[in-house]
C-alpha cells in the first residue's frame, strides 16, 4: 500500500499530533494536515473517522482512518517499511522504546492536559511547525 492519499487530522498545539507527524517526516511521507479547531467543536469528518473517542490525532490513508498516536505510528512503520525504521530492530531495544513513550502519555501529557484545564496557557511558549508535506 503506497503513499496514496494520507490526511492528518490534529490541531498543532497536541503532542499526540507531533508524534504522528513526526513519524510521517521520518519516513519523508507527504501529507495533508487538516487543522481541527477543537474549541470551536469537532468536524464531521474527525466525528466520522473517529466516531468511538471523538478525539485527535486520525490518519486518513486510502479512504481509512487510523486512530489513537501509537497505533499510527505503529502503522506508518508497518505501511511504509522501505524507509528507515521508526523503531528499532532489536526486539529489547524496542520495547525500551515502547515504554518511554507509554511513559510519555502517562506522565507529561496528563500533566499538560491537566495544566491547560486549569487555565495555563501555552501561547506564551515556542510553536514548533512542521511543513505540511
């Protein structure tokens, strides 16, 4: 299965998004990246291609979509194996691999969602932009 067609839908702020997005750049994938304005209330297409959660970050590849950032990233490695690895081969180095990115949505992004709830913001910080392929 080829390059054809593959859209992001996220929102430039979610780290969830720049995992996914870092991922397609490492494999030097061309996409389309769909900005979902989630304070203005979700799109139909983000409702339609994650109807379970509702939620960002959604690879549209071929017409499907793929949710939740792992599982992406996972597939983007599986999909697209000519490239270079996102993973490495050794199965204990991958699974260290693993864990520091389970590591990563258990402790800093709970921790940044629970900070952007109570008010924080993040404006005042840096907006790391990745070119939309």
């Amino acid at each position: 299965m080829g390059e054809s067609s593959v859209k992001v839908l996220g929102a430039w702020s979610s780290p969830f998004v720049m995992r996914v997005r870092i991922a397609l750049h490492l494999k030097s994938l061309n996409y389309e990246f769909v900005e979902e304005n989630m304070m203005q209330g979700k799109s139909e297409l983000l409702l339609k291609s994650n109807p379970v959660h509702k939620k960002i970050p959604v690879v549209i590849h071929g017409g499907n979509p793929i949710c939740e950032s792992l599982v992406i990233v996972h597939y983007i490695d599986e999909v697209w194996p000519s490239a270079p690895s996102i993973l490495p081969s050794d199965p204990y180095e991958r699974s260290g691999s693993r864990f520091w990115a389970a590591c990563v949505d258990d402790k800093v992004c709970i921790h940044n969602q629970s900070q952007l709830r109570r008010g924080s913001s993040m404006s005042s910080g840096l907006r790391l932009q990745l070119p939309a392929s």
